[in-house]
C-alpha cells in the first residue's frame, strides 16, 4: 500500500465544530479550547468565524476569541468568512489567514449564504485580490463536492471547473469538502484522482463529515490518490446547520491514530489530543463521535 | 479504483453480537432476530455457540434457537464450537455448518478456550476430518490475526503458517479476524495481499471489529486486495467477553450501504436491515454502534 510519509491536519473543531451547538459556549472555554489545541503540534486550525450573528450566533465572539487566544508562532489561525463583509471584518480583526466557502451545489449555496452560487464566486474574486495584495493567506472552501442536501449527488464536473478557476485566481489552499458525509470511498478516489490530474498551483485538502461512518475509508482512499492534507474535528465536533443530518467531521484522535498506526507522520501527540478531549467534552451535550476516548474509557472501567 | 462486483455477506450478529450482551436475551428474541434476518437477502449467518454455557451463559439456548427458527432454503446456518466437544453437541442438534476458532495468539487463544493454541489445532484436526466425512461445512476463524489484547501485535507469518495448515486440511472457508478492531488499513492490505498470495483453496473471509472505527477502512482495504466476503453485525452489535476494550463487529447495515454506494452487489435489502434494526435495539441497552439508523433518526427529526 502506498501511502504519503507525512500528512497535515487542519483542526476545524474550533469553528466547524462548535458552531453547530445550539447553547452559546462562553468566550473563555473557546479560547481554553484552542489554548489547549496550541499545545498538541496541530499546526493549522480554524478559530473563528465571521458570520452574521443572526445566522450563526455561537461565531458572534469571533472578534473576543481571536483577541483572547494565545497565539503560538508555530500555528495558522484562520477565520472562516461567508462573503465580502466578513473578509473585511476578518481582516479589521487582525486575520492573516481567511477561509472563504462556497458551494458547488447551487441550492445548497443559497441556503448557507444566500447567495446564488455565481454570485459567491464573483463576490469572492475581489476579496482574493485584496487578499492576495494584502498577502493573506487564501484557503477556498468548495462545499458540497460530492452531494447536496438538497439536489442529490454533485456533477463531477462542476467541481472541477470551480477548482480550475479558483485555481487561477491564485489562492493558497483549495478544500474539497463533503459536507454532509455522503460520499463513499470510490467517488472520493475518483473526484481526488481528476483533481491531482487537472495539477492545481493551490494545495489541496479533503474535508470529510463522517455522517455514514465512511469518513476515515475516504480518507484511505484520499491517501491513496495523493491528498496529503486533512481537515479534522476534535471529537468529531460538527455537522453542518444548514445541510439537515450532517454528523460532525472525521475527528481529530481518530484519523491521526489511524494515520501513526500506519506510519505516517502528523507532529501530533496523541496524548495531547487526549487531554484536549477532557475539555471538549463539558462543550457539548451529544455524545462525541470519535471512538478513541470510548476504548480509552473502557480500557479504564475495565482495570 | 479497482473493486470486485458482488461481495458476500456473513451476518455474525445472533453469535457474535448477542454473546456480548450480559442480561440473557429471551430465546423467542433471538429467533425472532434470525427470522428478521432470513428476509434481508442475507445467503450466510452465524446463528448460534455450542460454547460452555459457564463461560458463555447467553448461548445456552442454542439448541432450542437452532430448533424454533424458520429454516430458510436459501440461508447457511453456521454455529460456532469452540473444540471437539462443542462440535459433537453441534452435530447432534442437526448443525449442517460449523465455526471452530483458533487464535494466532496463544494467549488469547488459551484465555478463550483455555488450551494452547496447539491444543486447539490438533483438537480440530480430527475435527475437520469427521466434519469432511460428514459433509459439513467447515468454517475455520483465526481470531486475533492482527493484534492480541495481551501479547500486542501478532506476526504475519504466525498467521500465514496457520492459514496454510488449515487450509491443506481441506476446509471450506478460513476467516481472518481481527478480534480486538486494532488492525490499521496497511496491516490489513499487507495480511490480507500475503494471504492471496499463497492462494489457498479455501474461501477467505474478513472479520473486522469496529473498536478505533476503523472497520470500514479496512474493508475497503481487504476489498482492493481482492476480499469479496466479509463477517458484519446488524447494529454493530457484539465486542469479545475475552477481549477486554474490543467494540463491535462492522455494522451490517453500514457496510452493505457502503459497498451499494460504490456500485457492489450484496443481494441485501437496505430497508429490511432497517427493519430487522428496530427488532435489534431493544435486545440491547448499549447505544448500537452503526450509523445508517442514527442518520434516519436524524433525517426524521428534522421534518
């Protein structure tokens, strides 16, 4: 099996994660949360986002998090923004790092930022400009590059010309996110395999919600074409509050586990991750997805 | 990616699901299980253990479950037995199919049937050898062939000796089971590519635990080394009261969802997996590990 020596993890718990939690979780667990991830050699995460407050109230202390948070000069934090507006408060925030996100399903486009799809794009051409002039480091979410919520299964086609133009546009990082989790290990290879062929300039990274319990099998397969690049969730923090019966993202412990046991190198302690876990858990009332504290905790009741 | 056409299908759910379950299930439940199960397209079930009732107080009703099913023409029943004892007390209940087990681990091995491995392999021989003269299907597992949950990591070529033993015995189907769910995908690639390699006669089939999550990354695995059979459980139901920390098996309904995702034929019904679910979650007071129901709860909340 052929396999990358090295992979990076991009830990979205912070933003992807916590935003889907209904009750406000105080400023300061936030910035504890991060804090904590800070010290597990994660070298990339998304902290914050700048959304209305109306759509997404848990994001509202984007501005107080990034201010409160210790910021390790090993770490990218990045702001996730939905449109122009958000690019500019970002950046009046101090944010050298900015996720913008997209959809290739038009419907699902509308729903998350109300928005026809080509109106994102067009939206989004100026802000990479200014971004790029500003050097601002550019990550570019295409949402729903395998399915829609509501339109059903994602023409392959669509997502490679929006990879193509992005692309050209010179962005940092371009993320291929299956945001409900409904894509299966053989239309992962196969999306991933045109992508690696078309030779973006952009790194690219898979985004994979495990709605289905498929997303460390699409991460396999996303190895196996050459994707050396993951988002992840700590716990399995997630889902996603405009695409209904999304589960959370692959979690954090469980693909970087997954990834020691087979010999690839992440920078990641485990057992770091493990005591960030302790304060994931009081965050949330579900139980958390990832299996790692669950043989953790057995092993435990077991002794 | 290159993936076989048709896959079989053993549901271990009624044996290996059940056994874990620490208040006795009603024998009329079990039946009424194996019945549900019967209408699902399943070809292959493990539906009892003619193991010692002291150690494995749940199976004590095999002969009456054996006897109160409805014996569908198309359906395999294979019952577990554990030595030459449990094998004659299979044979006199009518057992046209039989499930011995080794460990590739001595330890384990002598902590589940308390005898050597050897013990076990030379007790088998005369075993298989009335089972051929008798026309029983002999099934043949090699439980802890990845990692043992008192000896760790258990050698390749420990397995491969046994599987090419076992197989020059002339039985009919040798399953590779990782019994504590600690195989990663790249061992499970490189056992599995070894073992096809040697090209024994015998059928192979793959049984997964779920314990990391990583059951279905390692089918997917197996699969590309060209595994087309594989042991499930309807729910994830199971563990092993031997293996301390170990999960449940790869869930049924999660597993044939998957492979009819990537274009695999099962002959399984989705919808009457789902149907025989609900038959399942009150015989356990755990939460069941699959994920295929969580997302129609889910689904259905939300209308």
């Amino acid at each position: 099996m052929t396999l990358p020596l090295k992979v990076n993890i991009v830990e979205v718990g912070p933003r992807d994660g916590l935003q889907n939690e209904a009750e406000f979780i105080p400023t300061d667990k936030k910035i504890e949360l991060i804090n904590s991830l800070n010290q597990t050699g994660l070298k990339r995460m998304e902290a914050a986002s700048f959304v209305h407050p109306l759509y997404v109230p848990q994001m509202k202390d984007a501005r107080a998090v990034l201010q409160g948070i210790e910021h390790s000069p090993d770490v990218q934090y990045m702001a996730l923004v939905p449109n122009a507006k958000g690019y500019e408060r970002a950046l009046e925030n101090g944010v050298k790092a900015v996720s913008l996100v997209v959809g290739a399903s038009d419907s699902f486009n509308r729903n998350n930022v109300k928005m026809s799809r080509e109106e994102s794009l067009r939206n989004f051409e100026a802000v990479v400009k200014d971004a790029r002039k500003n050097q601002i480091f550019i990550r570019y979410n295409i949402a729903t590059s395998f399915w829609c919520p509501f339109e059903g299964r994602v023409e392959e086609k669509a997502v490679l010309e929006m990879v193509q133009e992005i692309d050209s546009q010179g962005v940092d990082e371009i993320v291929i996110c299956d945001t409900i989790g409904r894509a299966n290990p053989k239309q992962t290879a196969e999306l991933f395999s045109q992508i690696t062929a078309i030779g973006p300039r952009a790194a690219i990274t898979a985004h994979l919600h495990d709605t289905y319990g498929f997303a460390l099998a699409n991460i396999l397969a996303a190895l196996k074409e050459g994707v050396t690049s993951f988002d992840t969730s700590i716990g399995g923090l997630g889902g996603c509050p405009f695409a209904p019966g999304a589960a959370g993202n692959a979690a954090t412990e469980d693909v970087v586990f997954m990834l020691h046991e087979m010999g690839i190198e992440t920078g990641i302690d485990i057992d770091a991750l493990k005591q960030t876990l302790e304060i994931v858990k009081p965050l949330t009332k579900r139980e958390l997805t990832g299996r790692l504290h669950k043989v953790q905790a057995c092993a435990a009741a077991a002794n």
